[in-house]
C-alpha cells in the first residue's frame, strides 16, 4: 500500500512550513535528532511550536507510513473489523489518526491524548486541512496511565512510538491500561530497532497472557520465535518532499522508514486468515528463490528450485512484510 502523506495532510503542513526559516528547523531537528539518540524524550525536545513543526516535518512522513503498514496489516488479516472508534494515545501531531482513518473509514469518533501542548496545537492546525473526523476529534492532555484508566473504551486503540519513551517500571502497567482501555483491537508501533522489537515483544507476551489474540504480524499465539542477535521488524518506504530533504540534511528522494508492530484483538479468529509472515526481503539466484518466514511452527524458510517454476515465481514475488499462505513449501 501507498504509504505516503495524503494530499489534504501534505498541504497542511506545506502551508505551516511556509511561514517558517528552513535553517531554523533544520537546525531544530537536528538538535533533538541527537536528543532522541542519546535516551532523550520528545518532551524534552519539543518545547515550543517551532520545535514542533521542526519534528513534524522530519518524522511526520516516517511515522504515519509506518502507521499505514502496521494498521494496513490490521486490516488484511481481519477484514471483518471496521471501528467506529478510535483512541490514539501519545498522539503527537495526529500522526496515526490520519493513518487510521484512511484504513478505516467507518471511524467516526477519535480522542486523542499527549501531554506535550505544542504537538497538540499542531495536530488541530493539521487537523483544519483533513476529514471532518479529525476536525471533530476531542484531544486532551495528561499522564498516559491516568488518562486511560479514565477513558471510555476504543474499538481501535494505537500507541505509535509511545512505549519507547515510557520509564521501564511504568511499561507493564501502561500495557494493561492500553488494553482495558481497547475494546476490539490494540496496535502498538516502536521504532524497528532491537529495543523497539524488544519493548513490543514483551508488551506481547504479557498481553496474551491476559487473554490477547495476536492478529498480527504474527501467525499464531504462541511465544516469539526470534532468537537475538535478530529481530523482527519492517520496512515502509515512502517519498520526501523538497522541505523534509532540507530538514533532514538528506539528498535521496525517498525513505525507509523501519518498525516492529503488533496488532492485537479481544477475539480470536474463526480460523487464520495466512500461514506465515515474510521476515525479510526474499533471496533470489540463478538457481532458487529463498524467503524467512515466522510460521505456527517457529522461524522456516521457504525455498524453490528454479525449475520449480510456480514455486520459484511465488516466492520471488513475496515482499517483506507480507502474509502468505506457505503453498510454495
């Protein structure tokens, strides 16, 4: 799936850059670029709307198309679910309410909570360009724990790249309240480093054992088959723009943005909707076509012989990420 800004989110922040020195928020962030990568938390680095805009601009297109994949996933594997509500916790500027409503457009109530004023402020005025939903969409600010204990309950609940900046003693219980506070589906999404993969696959196992359904990226139920030093995560790619490329000091034309995600449901399914997961780009040589796959039965590899050629043309046209059936096994 297209995982690029829509046209109505592109202009509204195109229309917010406009007014703005490009140098200052290059320069802006920059400085909490290296924030993030010495433990920083975005409430440390986004202290005013300049700092906001800067953060949107660099990272707004990342997230949401990282948002696009693990909720587009969502959708594939469970295409009976359509919500009617959503909770985005630790919204930022709205970045995966936008990706939300896009995958499901029966979305007709969203509340949005962070504790950070100028990503709020930005999120409304990103808001004016979009959909009438996120117009209408209540935003409100405080502890995340406290805010959900009181929340009504969300068909959907997201919490994109949120986890990662919570203090490890607050992580089991802000997981529990993220899932109370969901009444059909909770998504998480981290950055897809090995921390990222780490705080997900925990926030996982800990979920299923509250009687959590795993909808995806994985297949089954059963504990995470990866094995350090790997782990599972994802790639999204997706255009910048003029401004994001002097932003973010980049020459490329594109992105790949990387996550882990984990989509969990109260429900279990009436029977698996796929067999496997792709866990990387599929390897292909003259002689045979190879793809890593997380099956019911653990970490395999598909592999097919050139002269196998249905199987070889299956598993060569396989994508990172993708849900397959296993038939080339």
């Amino acid at each position: 799936m297209d995982a690029d800004l829509p046209a109505d989110l592109r202009r509204g922040l195109a229309g917010l850059v406009e007014r703005q020195s490009r140098h200052e928020l290059a320069a802006r962030a920059s400085a909490f670029s290296q924030l993030y990568r010495s433990g920083g938390r975005s409430a440390d680095a986004i202290r005013d709307a300049t700092d906001a805009l800067a953060y949107a601009v660099a990272r707004l297109p990342a997230t949401y198309a990282a948002a696009v994949g693990a909720l587009a996933a969502l959708a594939q594997a469970r295409p009976e679910f359509s919500p009617a509500t959503l909770l985005d916790v630790g919204a930022g500027p709205g970045t995966a309410a936008w990706a939300a409503t896009r995958i499901f457009p029966a979305i007709g109530h969203i509340r949005l909570i962070d504790d950070n004023r100028h990503l709020r402020e930005l999120a409304r005025a990103l808001a004016a360009s979009g959909p009438g939903v996120l117009h209408d969409a209540t935003y409100e600010s405080g502890e995340l724990t406290a805010q959900l204990r009181d929340a009504p309950r969300a068909e959907l609940v997201i919490a994109s790249y949120v986890i990662g900046e919570l203090a490890a003693d607050k992580l089991a219980r802000c997981a529990d309240a993220l899932w109370s506070a969901a009444a059909g589906a909770l998504v998480v999404i981290e950055p897809g480093t090995t921390a990222g993969f780490s705080r997900v696959r925990d926030l996982r196992a800990q979920l299923i054992a509250c009687g959590a359904h795993v909808v995806a990226p994985c297949p089954h139920d059963a504990a995470c088959p990866i094995v350090a030093p790997d782990w599972c995560h994802f790639a999204q790619r997706l255009a910048r723009s003029r401004d994001h490329r002097r932003v973010k000091g980049a020459s490329l034309a594109f992105e790949d943005e990387k996550f882990s995600y984990v989509a969990l449901a109260r429900d279990a399914p009436r029977r698996p909707s796929f067999g496997a997961r792709v866990l990387a780009h599929p390897r292909v040589t003259k002689g045979t076509a190879s793809a890593k796959l997380c099956t019911p039965e653990g970490i395999t590899t598909a592999t097919a012989a050139r002269r196998a050629r249905a199987s070889y043309r299956l598993i060569k046209g396989w994508r990172w990420g993708d849900a397959v059936t296993r038939a080339a096994e």
